[in-house]
C-alpha cells in the first residue's frame, strides 16, 4: 500500500484502490497531468481502501469492485462510516442495474464502468461528477427504498408493468393526460427495478435527482394511485396481489421520508402523505 503526501490543499485529493497494477499505473499517470487532482494514497483490495480512507481522509476514492480479500462494494459501508467526508466513485467492468445499486445503497456517489471510458474520460467524468455532487448539495433528493423481499418487488414491478401498458392504451382514464416522457421514465424504473430484483434475494435501491424532477415525478406518480378498483378494472387490471406489498410500502415510505427531508418537497410529503401512510391509504400502487 502506497501513501504519498498532500502536495497543496487546492487539488482534489485521490486516492486509488485496484488489485490490477496496470489499472492503478493507468489511473495515477492521468490523475498526474491534471492540474486538478493529486493522487495521495494507493491499495490492491478492500481492506486497504479502508484504512486509506481513515488516515488519509482523501476527497475522492476511485475504488474496483472486484478485488481480493475484500471486495470494493463489501468495503464501502465501512469506507463510509470512517471517513465520512471521503467521496466514493466505483470503477468497475460491466457496471450493471444491480452492482450500481449495491454500490449507490452502500454510499458511491457514482459509478464508472472501465469498459465505457478512456484513462483521460475518467478523469474529466470524476471531476464531473464531483461538481454536481459539490456545487449544489441541497438541489439533490435521494430517494432510498429497501431493503424489502426481492420477492415483492417482482411481484409488484409485474403487475405495474401491465397498469402502465394499459394506461397508454387508455389514456382518458386518468383524466388528467399524463406525458409520454413520464411514463417513459416509470418504464425505465421498472426495468431497472426488475433487473435488481432478479439477482438477489434483498431488494435495495437508491436515486437520486433534482428536487424539481422529483416533484413533477411524484406528482403523477401520486395521480395514477388514486384510480380506483372500478377504473382499474374497466381496462383491464388490477392492484398487485398481497405478496407485492411489502415493496409498495417501501417504495412509499422511501418517497415520503426523501420529501420531507428536502424544504422544496417538504410540502408535497405532507400533501401525499394522508395517501401513503399504512392504515389511511390503499395499499397498492401502480
């Protein structure tokens, strides 16, 4: 395990984490010519990115996923819980659905996929990545959801799958016509829903997104929950059977604990939350 020393406090303070030699070489010529990083520490495993994370404290930890001993996402909740401060950014081949939750649930504020990126791409997609996290901290609402029953999740992302095909079908049941875009981002979550909760046993999942998306989200999101049995029955459907409500009340209460706790949304959580609340609203949910 390598440890350098902090050249000037006004460069981004990196640290590299690979258990592949030319992976770190690769990473540290980059992060060298370029006058916005300076790398301070580098490991080959889990274990070691730990204890760089504490004594080093770095700004941001380029961290592998699969690596001996202890692997990056395995290593992440105890990265977070001792260097708090230190951003985690996972750079891994075949980044898929689930191993970008995992990574996002267990605190990476992103992850790269080494397959899709250039040494030189890497550097300038981290800074990225760092300014949007940096620049505006309270712009961003993270929703958390889980973990809940993998079980439920697919139950319940069947079910809405066939409440949204309908709806496109049937767009005047709504009343209120919802926009393609919208429902062309609920599609998006589904598919990423169900690829999650194909391969493992626990679903966990983590978004974030602007305050402004969010709301525009939720507020259709919340529309369509208020058809009624009747309606949903004239098209063809209906609620999700009991075994997916486990996950309904996750996602819900995932929504409304991330409303609350942003000032812009804080308004539409209490407006939703009379509808959401076990024991005042339905418990299902397209």
């Amino acid at each position: 395990m390598a440890v350098a020393s902090n050249l000037g406090p006004r460069r981004i303070r990196v640290a590299i984490v690979d258990d592949a030699d030319e992976i770190r070489d690769l990473l540290r010529i980059s992060f060298a010519t370029d006058d916005r990083f300076e790398v301070v520490g580098e490991g080959s495993d889990g274990e070691e990115a730990i204890i760089l994370a504490e004594r080093l404290g770095p700004d941001v930890l380029v961290l592998d996923r699969q690596m001996p001993h202890l692997g990056g996402v395995e290593a992440l909740p105890e990265i977070h819980r001792r260097a708090p401060r230190t951003e985690v950014v996972l750079y891994t081949a075949g980044a898929d659905a689930g191993t970008c939750q995992q990574a996002l649930a267990a605190g990476a504020i992103s992850v790269i996929d080494k397959l899709d990126a250039t040494s030189g791409s890497v550097v300038d997609e981290i800074a990225r990545i760092l300014l949007d996290h940096w620049a505006e901290p309270d712009a961003t609402v993270e929703v958390r959801v889980g973990p809940v029953p993998a079980r439920a999740a697919r139950a319940w992302v069947a079910n809405t799958a066939g409440i949204l095909a309908a709806i496109r079908r049937h767009p005047g049941i709504v009343g209120e016509p919802v926009p393609e875009d919208v429902l062309e981002v609920f599609d998006r979550f589904l598919t990423a829903w169900g690829e999650v909760a194909a391969r493992t046993d626990e679903f966990r999942w983590v978004a974030r997104a602007t305050a402004n998306d969010v709301e525009r989200l939720v507020e259709y999101w919340a529309l369509l929950d208020r058809l009624t049995d009747e309606q949903l029955e004239s098209i063809g459907c209906s609620w999700s059977p009991p075994e997916a409500q486990p996950f309904f009340r996750a996602l819900t209460a995932g929504v409304l604990e991330a409303l609350a706790a942003h000032a812009q949304t804080r308004a539409l959580a209490r407006r939703l939350a009379p509808q959401w609340t076990p024991g005042t609203a339905r418990r299902d949910d397209p």
